[in-house]
C-alpha cells in the first residue's frame, strides 16, 4: 500500500528542495585525498511556524555525490536525500521508518506508466464534467440550486485543465504546466557574507521566491561542487520530462512544469540566501549558507544507513513495500 504520510514526506521534500536551492564546476570529479568534498552548512527558518522554526542542514558534496540532512517539520529525526550522480539515482532516507527508497530510471518508468493510467481515467472524469454539454431539457428539469452548483462545477472543471496544460490567460505554456520566469533585479548587497545580486522568480505573473547571488569563485569549493548539483538538475529534469510527457495536457509536477533544482541552470551562481513565498505572498520559508568548508567524507555517507529496509516507491502495480 502507498505510504500514509505522502503529505509529510512531500512537505519534507518541499524543504528540501529550499536547501537544495542554495546549493548548485566541474563534471565527473571522483574522489581523491586532493578533492576530500565540501560540506555545507545552512539555516532554513520556517515562517509558518510560530514562532519560527530553525532548522540546521548539512550538504554534503564529493565529486559528482551528494547527500542533504535537514530536520523534518513534524519530528526530531533527520531525513536524509542522497544523489547518487555515479549510478545516476536518488536516495530518500526515512529515519523514523528507519526505511528507503530509490529513484531511479526503472522507478521513472513505473511512475510515468502509472500517471499515464491516471491521465487516461481523469481525461474522461474531465470531459464528463466540463467537455460535454449537457441538454438544455436537463438543465431545466433539475431544481435551480443543483442546477447552479453544477454548472459552477464545469466551469471550475475546464478553468483547471487550461491551467494545467499552460493555456490560462498571463502563464506561458511549456506542455507540462507553468514555467518559471527570472528577473534579474540589479540590486546588489552584501549577503550572509558575500557579494550579491538579487533574482526574483515568478510563476504566472506572482513572485514565488527571492534569490541572492554570490559568484561561484567566492565560495570555498564552489567551483568543485557545481557539477555535483548540475547533474542532479539534469536528473530531475529528466523526472519531470517523464512526468509531463505522461501526463500531457492534464500539466506534470503540481504547481508548475519546472524541475525543482531548475534554479541550478538558471542562476549562473550559488544562492546563498532563498526565500519562498506563499499565494498571498507572505514570507514561508528562509534559507541562509552558514558555511562551506573543505572536508573528508566518508563514502559511506552516500549509501543509506546498513539494516534500513528499501521501499518500492513506484511499482507498476502502485503497491508499495519490500
């Protein structure tokens, strides 16, 4: 069966992604006593919480392997995100479950065959509610409340599938959803000890997150980690191609048609502060580096821990388990 906190684990990817995105050169590196790995560490401060809630992350990164380490929103243990550029896979450790799972190309595959199925069922579920016009002798025969409610229904019905293929008014249509847009501001500051310049992001014409830039040549191992970060954008791009080819017009990952880690691409720098920002905009979540320092680490730091049972996130039978 699917695991039960879908919505927890999302949430504590979604932070994740916030940590990820100050992290981003040189490909294939492998490691070396004269490339030990670089290890990051940064604040994200969650506004939704109150009062705000501090949580330290640590990002690990040696040659084209990276391991992130943040405290989940709803407990004390750690998760971890492990990205295996080597074997081109992701990692997700659960603590508490003291379980794993594996993203990989097989995983891919599984989940677009699934999502294809769901596409299928939901193109008719749509067309039965906004594709179809419904006699006008029904209409008249239904009492006017119902009547009102189900036209509402319809109207909200096609509202979203033009939303979701990209097609609404003020969004550009990409095929899977709704593309991100950088504007480079001009402003420059000094930030967390760097100097900087501002990015903002929107997404259908409303600012999602705010960005300070730093030269990757002003960070300590900047120019070494890059490639690691590099490579898993080009890994989750390759997710979401999957995901919005599966799924077509019905749009791809919720919320738009961009990676998460499509920042990395973007920038052309290291963000060493990320803000997001909420449909009211209202501030969610803040993300400040710390520190980046050289530093051995052990390669076992890219596996998940020893005894922790794996988890099939994307069986073909959408069953999940051993």
């Amino acid at each position: 069966m699917p695991d039960s906190k879908g919505p927890t684990k999302m949430k504590t990817a979604a932070t994740l992604v916030i940590a990820a995105s100050l992290l981003g050169g040189m490909l294939g590196l492998a490691p070396s006593p004269a490339n030990p790995g670089v290890v990051f560490e940064i604040d994200v401060t969650d506004h939704e919480q109150s009062p705000p809630r501090i949580a330290t992350t640590w990002a690990y990164v040696q040659g084209t392997n990276l391991k992130m380490t943040i405290a989940p929103r709803d407990s004390d243990a750690q998760d971890e995100a492990i990205f295996r550029g080597d074997r081109r896979e992701m990692i997700v450790v659960d603590n508490d479950n003291q379980s794993y799972v594996v993203i990989d190309e097989a995983a891919i595959q599984a989940l677009a065959a699934q999502l294809a199925a769901v596409k299928e069922q939901t193109q008719g579920l749509m067309a039965g509610m906004g594709g179809m016009q419904i006699p006008k002798a029904v209409l008249d025969q239904m009492p006017e409340e119902q009547r009102k409610e189900l036209l509402a229904r319809m109207e909200e019905a096609q509202k979203q599938m033009a939303a979701a293929s990209g097609d609404a008014p003020g969004t550009e249509a990409t095929g899977r959803g709704i593309k991100n847009e950088y504007r480079r501001t001009g402003d420059r500051a000094t930030m967390a000890g760097y100097p900087s310049a501002k990015v903002e992001v929107f997404r259908g014409g409303r600012k999602t997150r705010e960005l300070w830039v730093t030269d990757w040549s002003n960070l300590e191992g900047g120019g070494e980690v890059r490639g690691a970060f590099q490579s898993m954008a080009d890994f989750f791009e390759e997710l979401v191609g999957s995901i919005g080819d599966a799924m077509g017009d019905l749009g791809g990952l919720p919320g738009g048609g961009d990676s998460p880690f499509s920042d990395f691409a973007e920038l052309g720098g290291f963000p060493v502060v990320t803000r997001d920002f909420g449909d009211d905009g209202s501030l969610e979540d803040e993300a400040t580096l710390k520190s980046a320092k050289r530093q051995t680490i052990d390669p076992d730091a890219f596996e998940p821990p020893s005894g922790y049972k794996r988890q099939e996130m994307f069986r073909p039978d959408g069953g999940g388990g051993a």
